[in-house]
C-alpha cells in the first residue's frame, strides 16, 4: 500500500487509488447503511457506486458486507477493514496537512516563449514550463511539493509516455521525517533545493538519503507564476 504525494490524501493498492470521493461513498454507507441510499444522498447512480466498490475490494479487500432482504430487511455495512482504511486514510491527511503550508519551492526567471498562459520560464534550475497570465516578463514560480514526483533515474519514464514534461537530474540534499509523509530537498541547480513530499514506504522503496540521485518532475499546470 502507498499513499501518492497530493495535499488531496490519496491510498493506493494494487494500481487502486482510493480518494476523498471514495471515502465519502463508503462514510454514507456506514450512516445510511445501504448502498441504494448512499448513492442517493450522494448524487450518483447506484450502478456506478456498486462498481467502484467491487473495483476498490479487489485491491484492498472486503470492504462492504451486503445483506438481503428478510424480516430485518435488506442493507449494507462496512466491514473491519474498511474501518481500518477510513482511518489510515485520515492519519494521511493529517500527516499532509501538518507539512502543506511550507512544503512548497520559489523559483524566479524570465520568460522565453509563451502559448497563451503556458509559458517556458528559464530559470537557474533550467527551463520551467508554466501557467503564467498574459503580459508577465520576469517571473516568480511557486510549486507545490505535493505536485513533485521522485523517480529513480533507470526507471524514469520517457518524456512522450508521462504528462510531466519538467523534469530535473539532482541529489538528495535533505530528508525530514514526518509521522507518515517525509519532506525531501533535491539539489537540481537553483539557488533553493526542489521540495517533494513521499510517504514512508516511497522513501524506503526508492532508498531516498542525502546524496542519493533522483530525477524530480512535475506538470506545466501545477507549476504557477506571477509578474515580479
């Protein structure tokens, strides 16, 4: 099990990925205790809810234990392990919570070609691009650490297979520890290291320490600028 970095908590399993929408689905099960009456409340169609629960079980296990109609009447009602994923999933957006006001890198530099508001910005760390609003010259970029993506440097995907067209060789500078999130600065070149967020499990996985190579990536949309 991982949790993807966003400041919008996410657990995945198995190529699964369970968000705040799905935990909404399985909180109005629990009230309502039904899945009919759940999607109702919540605006969706039954058939479509009955499927994403089949799709989130087969990555994290029984979830919803249905029982049929009878003198008690028909219903639905969370199992133990959707208890227990309910909770991990709000220790991870505690954990997010504490880090998301800082967890972010500045970056400054001039604009060097423009497509409406998708711009390229050339900065100390190299060519950024970027949102930037009409009329900007000299920028100032703000990327959220939750929108950083560290990769191995033999299994970075190619550029024409992943959306993250930024992206930039550094070493592992820093590490800080969090209860289940840590903080990682990469060195690629700027005045400031490239902040990202990973789990525990990510960091252990990928073997993330000071002075370890990484490739740090992100998209144009999550990468922000304003004049300076």
């Amino acid at each position: 099990m991982d949790v993807r970095p966003s400041f919008d908590a996410y657990i995945r399993a198995d190529g699964v990925t369970l968000d705040a929408r799905d935990v909404a689905l399985l909180r109005a099960i629990d009230r309502e205790g039904s899945l009919n009456h759940a999607a109702e409340v919540l605006g969706r169609s039954y058939a479509h809810a009955q499927r994403r629960v089949v799709e989130l079980e087969g990555a994290f296990g029984s979830l919803v234990e249905r029982r049929r109609g009878g003198s008690g009447g028909g219903g639905s009602e969370l199992t133990e392990t959707a208890r227990e994923l309910l909770t991990a999933f709000e220790r991870t957006q505690r954990s997010f919570e504490g880090v998301a006001d800082i967890a972010e890198t500045v970056l400054t530099g001039e604009i060097t070609a423009r497509e409406g508001e998708l711009v390229t910005v050339e900065t100390a760390a190299g060519p950024v691009r970027a949102l930037v609003p009409e009329g900007a010259g000299r920028v100032q970029l703000t990327i959220r650490a939750d929108a950083v993506t560290l990769t191995d440097p033999a299994d970075t995907p190619v550029p024409e297979h992943t959306s993250a067209r930024n992206r930039f060789a550094g070493t592992v500078v820093g590490v800080e520890s969090g209860d289940r999130i840590d903080r990682i600065a990469v060195d690629v070149g700027a005045d400031e290291p490239l902040l990202a967020l990973v789990t525990r499990d990510s960091r252990e996985k990928l073997g993330l320490e000071p002075a370890s190579d990484v490739i740090a990536s992100f998209k144009a949309t999550a990468t922000r600028g304003i004049s300076i």
